[in-house]
C-alpha cells in the first residue's frame, strides 16, 4: 500500500468461500455491492493488489473472486486481507452534511465556546455507533464522544474544523435520594 496516498479502508477478506478461490469480504461502504466497481484496491500486503469478480451478497458479507485467485488454498492465503482504495478515486460527497470518515481525520477539534481541544485521531465503531476521538496534542491523552449531530453539530472541512458539544453526564443534574 502506498503511504504516502490518503488510503481509505473499504473492507477485509475473511475465509474462503468454497473450492474454487472465491472469499468473503466484510466491507465497509454504504453499498457493500460497491466494492466491486472500485476497480484494483490495495492492500496492507506489500506488493499485493486485488481485483474483484463475480460479486454477489451472501447473508452480511460479499462473496467475491479475486482475479487470479483459482483454488481454496491461494483464498485461504488471503484471509485478513485489510483491502484500501485512494481517497481521489471516490466521488465527491453529494450534500454538504456528507463526507467520507477520512475526511475529518486530522481536523481540529474546538468546544462550541470556540477553545481547541485537540485533533481527530480516529472514528472507531464498536458495535453501538461511530465514536469519534479526539486527541489532546499536549498530554497525548484521548476522548471518546458519540458521533451524532448533538455532538458534533458542525464540520467545516474547507477551514478544517469541527465543533464538540459536549455531553452533559447522565448522573450531573440528578438528586441524590434521600
């Protein structure tokens, strides 16, 4: 994979599927059919580019050939594949609110009173939503926030920034009980 690109991870090969070089794809595009129609995606394998073929869904993955991929051995190989394509290669989101996660990763982070809290270092997903993190650039330490429009209401990428509001505890404002 070339580092020096703004590489986006669109899924990761899993088991073959089958005898004849077919593998399952966990993909991570809004369409997980689109994964096929980005043309040859790189891979975290030095050297390695994978094109796809014969793409059908199957339950919540992607079943897939590889070109050149021929028998379960060579697909079994390539299980945990991370598969990438160049960020220049995606179309341009189409609403203003749209925007690809890779996109806001090194943004500046600022409080909705206008003081800088840091940078985007990551958008994780853990199974309960996008989380967002922002990474303090003195003390080095993190911060989790949901993702969501309460949250991060703004995100200007033309002056590269987005806005945190952040949550009030769930426990603050509450009585004790007597």
């Amino acid at each position: 994979m070339n580092t020096t690109s703004k590489a986006i991870f669109v899924g990761q090969i899993g088991a073959a599927h089958g005898i004849k070089g077919a593998v399952r794809i966990a993909t991570h595009t809004q369409d997980p059919m689109a994964i096929g129609s980005y043309g040859p995606l790189q891979t975290d394998r030095p050297g390695l580019v994978v094109t796809l073929s014969k793409l059908r869904q199957h339950k919540n993955v992607v079943v897939a050939h590889i070109n050149g991929i021929n028998d379960r051995t060579a697909a079994e190989n390539l299980n945990g594949v991370s598969l990438f394509i160049d960020r220049d290669k995606l179309p341009a989101p189409e609403d203003d609110d749209d925007f690809y996660h890779a996109d806001l990763l090194g943004l500046e982070a600022r409080l909705d009173t206008g003081v800088v809290i840091g940078t985007v270092s990551a958008l994780p997903n853990f199974g309960a939503g996008d989380l967002i993190e922002i990474r303090d650039p003195q003390s080095g330490d993190t911060y989790l926030y949901p993702f969501t429009k309460a949250v991060v209401p703004t995100v200007n990428l033309a002056e590269g920034y987005l806005t945190i509001v952040v949550p009030l505890d769930a426990e603050e404002g509450e009585e004790e009980p007597d």
